[in-house]
C-alpha cells in the first residue's frame, strides 16, 4: 500500500473558502418571495453525510429548502454543525422576507448538524412553538439467526 497524503491549507486558501461560501450563501438568500405567511414547520434531515433543511407552510406546501451541498461543501464537511448553521442563516433571510416569525421544528437522523440547526433558529429570533423528534427507532427486529454448533 501507499503513503497517504494529507493535505495543508494555508491561511490564503482558507479564507478564500471562507468567502467562496459566504457568497454562495448571500446569493442562495437572494431568491424572490411569493408568498407571504406567518407561520410554518421546519423539517431538518440530518444523516452522517449531509444536512437538509425544508421549510413548508402549516399545509405542508414547500416554500424554501437548502442542503449543505447547495451552499457549496463538499465531502465530509457537509455533516458538520458549522455547515448547519449556514444552512440556517441562508434560510432565515428567505423566511424573513416572507413574513415568518413562528417555527415548528421536526428533526429526524443522528447527524452532527440536527442541534445546530435548532440553536441557529433559536438564535435568528423566530418563535419556536414546538421541537419534534421523528427519527425512527429499531424496537426488536428481525428473529436472530440459530446459534451455530460445531
């Protein structure tokens, strides 16, 4: 087998990243508005892989949505709570503009960035009327196999 390469960034290509992403985000918030409304859910899906965010209306129609891969990481990164928080902050400027300050929240997968996404709407300043946890739970399974004699 070969040596394994590890990778350096240096300062200069570290914040040229940084503004790569931030951009990316200020441009995903700049999409137009259609419809106003007061009050949603907010649908987090966070998997080890990545983080995606929906936000729909109290009918269930989807208004904004956002994943860690739109706004521009990639590989492990995207499972990450710092990725989270980005996906928030590029969904709050879309749901500011539409008029929406109360929030019900269902987080579902065992990702990194399901608690950073909770703080992150928390700290925006929307009103959040209830936090829901619908992962699904194996509760017994299958019969096990027989145990093997020799």
């Amino acid at each position: 087998m070969g040596k394994k390469k590890i990778g350096e960034q240096d300062t200069n290509e570290a914040l040229a990243e940084a503004s790569k992403i931030e951009s990316q985000v200020s441009a995903a918030a700049g999409q137009s508005v259609k419809k106003k409304t007061a009050s949603g859910k907010v649908y987090v899906r966070s998997s080890y892989n990545n983080t995606i965010v929906t936000v729909t209306d109290e009918k269930g129609k989807v208004l904004f949505w956002s994943s860690a891969g739109s706004i521009g990481f990639t590989g492990p990164k995207k499972a990450t709570p710092f990725a989270a928080s980005k996906i928030v902050a590029a969904l709050t400027e879309k749901m500011k503009k539409a008029g929406m300050s109360e929030i019900e929240i269902i987080v579902s997968g065992v990702g990194g960035g399901r608690d950073s996404s909770v703080r992150s709407f928390a700290n925006q300043g929307f009103t959040i009327r209830a936090i829901k946890d619908v992962t699904p739970i194996p509760h017994n399974g299958p019969k096990p196999r027989k145990t093997r004699r020799v």
